[in-house]
C-alpha cells in the first residue's frame, strides 16, 4: 500500500527552545497520531520529508525502528509563512480497510472561455477539499477542467462526482467562477474602501500550547 519509505526518530516532548534547535539540526518535530497505537513523538529528516511532500506522495511508511513500520498519511504541515521552513507535522496512522479524512489540493484545468474569449476575471475560491475514502482511492489532487467555463458561470461542489470518494465539503460552495471584468474591480475597490477604514486589532498573546497535547 505504501508509496515510500521515511525514516524516523523518537524523541522526547521538548521545549520551543529545544525544538528550535532540532530544527537547526536539519530535522522536522513530528506527532504520529493513530486510533491503535499511541502517539508518537517524532524527529524527521527535513531534506527527506521536503522530497516527498513535493513528490506529492500520499501514503508512506514511517520507519521508526527495530523493524516497526507505520503506514501513514500526512494530516498537517506548518510552514513558515517568510522562509518557507517546515516548522512541524502531525502524521495520520491508517489501515488499507478503514476510510480516512483529509484535505487534497484543487488544481484547475484549462483555459476558461470567459477570461480568454470575453476578458472575464477567473476567481479560485475553493483550493483545496476536505474528502473521505479508503486510502488506495487517495488522489494527488482534484482537477476542475475550466475550458468551458463562461463569464458569469461557476463551478461549486455538488457539480462535482468522484468516484470512490465522498466529498464533505458543503454542496453551495464555489470552487470557481469567472466574474465580469467591471463587477469584479469594483468588488476589489470596495474591499480597499473597507480595509482602508477598519481599525487594526490590538494583537493578544496567550499561552503556548505544548506541542502533542
């Protein structure tokens, strides 16, 4: 079932400090999180987990030692919005036979008759969606073909059927639409109006959640 194998380390629950320095050191905190076995604090290679987020594999096995391999997915990355670092991930364990839930890019395709033929603006809304299926039916992505796509039309989830997958996102969302070219600045002019007025919050810091609770 497993596309590839990344190697892991156990480790103890740390500090920020700590954890900063393991990040220095060329590896990535990481929770594994199953329904059958307990969590798993984790130490990942940085240069090994970038690889295989951007070769977009869905389901790996976690070798965490002794001959003990985990099959799992990715349940959530944090990244530093400036570096581009990935500061932290919460791994998933699953079993070939049991559905699992989580969120796929949504990847347009095409060339919109809207915004080609009639200068109409193409607004992606939805980009990414939360789905459910075995794990074998996980896709790298969910391709909307736009071509046919006019001004003034959109594409929301309840066009959609995917087969083996159930979608869980609300049937009325817009994933796409294509807005005319005057509504669509005049919508961008009035969103300036009210950003330009709104009065900036006063930031509250809180405490810190530690990391695995």
């Amino acid at each position: 079932m497993a596309e590839a194998v990344i190697k892991a380390e156990l480790r103890e629950k740390g500090t920020k400090g700590e954890l900063k320095r393991l990040r220095q050191q060329g590896k990535v905190p990481a929770v594994f999180y199953s329904s059958r076995d307990k969590n798993l604090l984790l130490a990942l290679d940085a240069k090994e987990f970038r690889h295989l987020v951007f070769s977009r594999t869905n389901i790996f096995d976690l070798d965490v030692g002794k001959g003990r391999k985990k099959p799992c997915i990715i349940r959530e990355i944090q990244i530093d919005p400036v570096t581009d670092e990935i500061l932290h991930v919460d791994l998933l364990g699953i079993k070939a036979s049991e559905k699992v839930t989580m969120k796929v890019p949504v990847e347009l395709v095409g060339e919109s008759i809207g915004v080609k033929d009639f200068g109409g603006i193409l607004e992606h809304h939805l980009r990414e969606m939360e789905i459910s299926c075995l794990p074998k039916d996980i896709p790298e992505r969910i391709e909307i073909d736009i071509s046919n796509l006019n001004v003034g039309e959109s594409i929301s989830v309840a066009d959609l059927t995917l087969e083996h997958i159930e979608i869980l996102a609300e049937p009325e969302q817009t994933i796409v639409s294509v807005a005319h070219p005057k509504r669509a600045e005049e919508e961008e002019v009035a969103e300036e109006v009210v950003e330009e007025g709104e009065a900036q919050p006063e930031a509250i810091h809180g405490g810190e959640k530690e990391e695995g609770e």
